[in-house]
C-alpha cells in the first residue's frame, strides 16, 4: 500500500503527469507517420496560413528556437516543409508545407485528433467545461 506523502498534495504533478500521458500517447499514434509531437505541431501551424519564420513557430509550439530549428531541419531534409528567403526581411527564411507535408499532415492529425477526442469522451460535457475553466484559471494564475 503506498503512503501519502507531500507530494501527493501537488497539482502541478498532477498536471504534469496528464500531459506526460497525453504527449506520450500522441507519440505512441503520430510514429505511425514518421512524425515527433513537435514536428507534427510545426507541420499544423504551417499549415493554416502562408507560412512563419522558425522564431515564430518556436514561439507558438513553446520550444526554444534551437529546438524547432533542429525540427525545421528534419522537416525539409523529408520534403514535409520547404524554406524560402522572406521577400520582407533578408535575413528571415520563411517555412512552408509542401504538398508531400500536408497529405501526410491529413492522416496525421486525423490520428492526433483521434487521442483528443477519446480524452474528451472520458468527461461529460459539463465535465470538460469545468475542466478547461480550471485549467485556464491555472493558466491565468501561473502567468500573472
């Protein structure tokens, strides 16, 4: 029988280990594709407009810049993204999906939302509101 302990008594365990639950079963679904989580959520981003420096999607995907360079680089050398001069600024490369990324983004993220969804079944609706409240209020909390 396990003891209580003070760490039983944290929330940000708690919600570490939900995330470490769901990253792991969106990598266990999105290996199927020849995808990591954070190419896939580069892949997404790109996917909805006309492209974004690595700044940008390093931001956004809340990793390091070293992080999604390393990202972009396996992304291109597969042929999911390619990599432009901006027109705007010389010294920004814009990325964008190929067409080779975005069908294989279509399956991908089917099998992504697929996981959302079945950790959305687990709540009633009402449930999932309360949830997604408590958790931005969590959110709210830890950033101001």
């Amino acid at each position: 029988m396990r003891h209580m302990s003070a760490i039983d008594d944290r929330l940000g365990l708690v919600i570490k280990r939900a995330e470490q639950a769901l990253i792991a079963r969106k990598t266990a679904v999105l290996r199927e594709f020849g995808l990591t989580v954070p190419q896939y959520a580069a892949l997404l981003l790109l996917s909805g407009g006309d492209g974004m420096s690595a700044a940008q999607l390093a931001r956004e995907s809340l990793v390091t810049p070293q992080t999604m360079a390393t990202v972009l680089t396996n992304l291109e050398t597969k042929g999911l993204i390619e990599r432009d001069q901006s027109p705007l600024h010389q010294k920004v490369v814009v990325n964008r999906v190929t067409p080779a990324g975005a069908a294989l983004l279509t399956g991908a993220d089917a099998a992504a939302v697929r996981v959302e969804r079945s950790l959305a079944a687990a709540y009633t609706d009402t449930e999932r509101k309360q949830l997604a409240e408590l958790l931005e209020r969590a959110i709210t909390t830890l950033t101001t």
